[in-house]
C-alpha cells in the first residue's frame, strides 16, 4: 500500500535532515540528487523544514553560482544542546555540544572511591550543570550517559551490578529529576561500539565484536550494523567467559577465574612485571615477549567470540587496546589464526579514550533529532 501524502512528506523531511546532518550544509540540487526526489518536492521540503525552524540558509555554492539553486541549507545548530556523560568507577567527564555535535564546553572530574554516594551523584550533576553554563547553555534537550554494567533492554535502566558504585545507578535517576531533558543511560562498551562504527575503528563493517579492555573486562555485539544487546541486556558479558590458564572457574558473583583474570588491567600490569617492565609504559614499549604473551591471552577470548558469532572483526578497545594500538592488534590476529579456522581482523581503536564519550554524543544527539525532526 502505497504512503499517505502526509506519511511520504515525513519520510522525506527524516532524509533530508540526516543528510544535512551527516554531510553538512547542502543545495537543493545537491539534495535532489542524494534524495532522488523530483525539484519541486524538494523545494517543498526545504520551505517546510526553514518554516519549522530546522534549516536555515548558511551560505553559497561558489562565487560562480549566484541565485537561488546556489543556497546553502545546513541544519540550526543551537535548536537543541545536548550533553554526554562517560562515567567511570573513579571519574566523570561531560561534554555540552550543539545539534550538529560541536563541543562548546567539556570538563572531567575526579570521584573519590571514598565519596559516598550522595557526594558523588552530586559532584556529577555539579560538574554537568556547570558545564552547560560554561557553554552559555541554558537548557539541554538530551543527556546521554556512558557507564559500566548491565542495561535492562526492558526497562533502559542500569541494573544493580556487583562490584559497581552504588552512585552511578542513583546518578541517572537525579538527572532525570533535576533536568528538564530526556537522559539515556547505555553501557559504555556499547556506546565505544557505536562510536567505533560511525567514525573509527569499524566503519564500513556490518558486523563486528568491540572488546573492552581495561578495569573491567566487556563486549559489544555489532551485528547487521545493529548493536545486539542479548535477553538481559548482558551480551558481551565476556570477563565472565571461562577460559584455561586461570585459578578457577567465575561465578555468578564474580569473574575471578574467567577471562577477566587474563586481560583486565591488573592482569596485564602483573604480566608486564614479570617481564621486567615498568607497567605504566609495558604497551608501548614494543617489547615483543611481552606483547606475544598478552595476545596469546587476548586470542584466547578473540577465538570463543569468533566461534560463537564469526563477526570477521575484532576492535581492542578500552585501555590495554588504545596504548597497544595496531603492534598489538596485528599480534592478537595473528595469534588468533592459529587458533581459529575463521579468518578474522582484529583491529585497535581509533578514537582511542574519547571513544566513550563520543559514542554517548551520538546517542543523545540521535535521540533529540528523532524528537526534533518531524
């Protein structure tokens, strides 16, 4: 059945406000040829949208292309404000943007692991609300945050994880009460996954598997370029994988004994002291001993991903994955196909720490332009 009027006009407007948000400032000829609308439903669309105060003239085409056909239209950036949260067991950063993602004010801030929860959760929404005004920012539309531990698909809330501050699940609600925004919680290595797949390690590629590697020990799950977040919300629970090489086997209660024993942070430090090296500067120092042994570690998690899903790619991401970079990278892969009869490419991140927070950027910023845009 063929669309209402009203219907195909929506569907036209979401397009052109996407690709005015994903390639910048456009003519409507330009528009007519990556919509393949027809010249007058595009003129339509273009009068309808600066009449909703969405899209404004910024300039033109060339000093050669005086007229009309030479505008360019390009999306009102401070319609909406937006701010993004990644909150880490020991710190919070913010960043207050535009529409169009354009920083106007960031900031980062320590929170002591003997603060209680009240002081904390407080120090957090301090550190946002001084932010915006830093940014001359008076209201926020959407405010996402990045945190560690399990997202109810159901509910959108942060489960009671343990092991995580009590102050990170009370953060969000205090949000939601004293901001007149809609906030999002996602759980970090999701949202770097994100990141990763629209502007770093991953574009390009359908299907891949981010792992997070620091502190804590994760996965995302990109599949079909969806993220795949499983029943409970705990897909790419992998620092509870059980793996050899470990003192146990990980229980419900803890990941001592699963992967998270080889690869968390404590782990590679411990590995790299046992090489000799300063662990503070072990992954960049090109040490290749000591690089063998952590991806022979890392293989081991890589190869169950792979004989699991068979994603074709792998992102090392967090904190071991930024400082290895690509040395360690090809290293895992290698290790990897010795290990599996499944090609796969590992990969390091390219948005390194700021993937976090960028992927909470594009959360909030998606969840106001489906607001926003009719």
């Amino acid at each position: 059945m063929a669309a209402s009027p009203s219907t195909a006009r929506a569907i036209n407007d979401r397009l052109a406000l996407r690709l005015l948000q994903d390639e910048g400032p456009l003519t409507a000829a330009q528009l007519k040829t990556l919509t393949g609308l027809s010249r007058p439903t595009v003129a339509d669309l273009v009068d309808r949208l600066s009449g909703s105060g969405l899209v404004h003239v910024v300039g033109e085409a060339g000093a050669e292309r005086r007229g009309p056909n030479a505008k360019l239209y390009g999306l009102v950036a401070d319609r909406a404000h937006l701010a993004a949260l990644d909150v880490r067991t020991r710190s919070v950063a913010v960043t207050v943007t535009d529409l169009l993602g354009t920083p106007l004010a960031e900031a980062t801030a320590p929170v002591g692991e003997d603060a209680g929860t009240g002081p904390a959760v407080e120090k957090a929404v301090a550190l946002l609300e001084r932010t915006a005004k830093d940014a001359g920012v008076e209201r926020l539309h959407s405010v996402a945050v990045g945190a560690p531990g399990l997202i109810d698909p159901e509910t959108g809330e942060l489960r009671d994880t343990t092991g995580l501050p009590a102050w990170h699940r009370r953060l969000v609600a205090v949000l939601q009460e004293r901001l007149p925004a809609q906030v999002l919680v996602e759980n970090e290595t999701n949202l770097a996954a994100v990141a990763e797949l629209r502007e770093g390690a991953a574009v390009g590629r359908e299907d891949f598997v981010l792992l997070w590697l620091g502190l804590g020990i994760g996965a995302a799950v990109v599949l079909g370029g969806r993220l795949r977040r499983g029943a409970s919300g705990g897909a790419g629970e992998i620092g509870f994988l059980p793996v050899p090489g470990t003192s146990g086997l990980p229980s419900a209660t803890g990941c001592d004994g699963g992967f998270h024993e080889l690869v968390s942070t404590v782990a590679v430090e411990a590995l790299a002291a046992a090489h000799g090296l300063d662990p503070a500067r072990a992954l960049t120092s090109g040490h290749g001993p000591f690089l063998d042994a952590l991806a022979r570690r890392l293989a081991v998690g890589a190869a169950a991903v792979a004989a699991v899903l068979d994603p074709g790619c792998v992102v090392l991401a967090g904190e071991t994955g930024h400082q290895g970079g690509p040395e360690l990278a090809a290293r895992v892969e290698a290790e990897l196909a010795a290990l599996s009869p499944l090609r796969t490419e590992v990969r390091a991140t390219t948005l390194g720490d700021a993937a976090v927070l960028r992927g909470a950027l594009l959360r909030a910023r998606d969840a106001a332009q489906d607001a926003l845009f009719p």
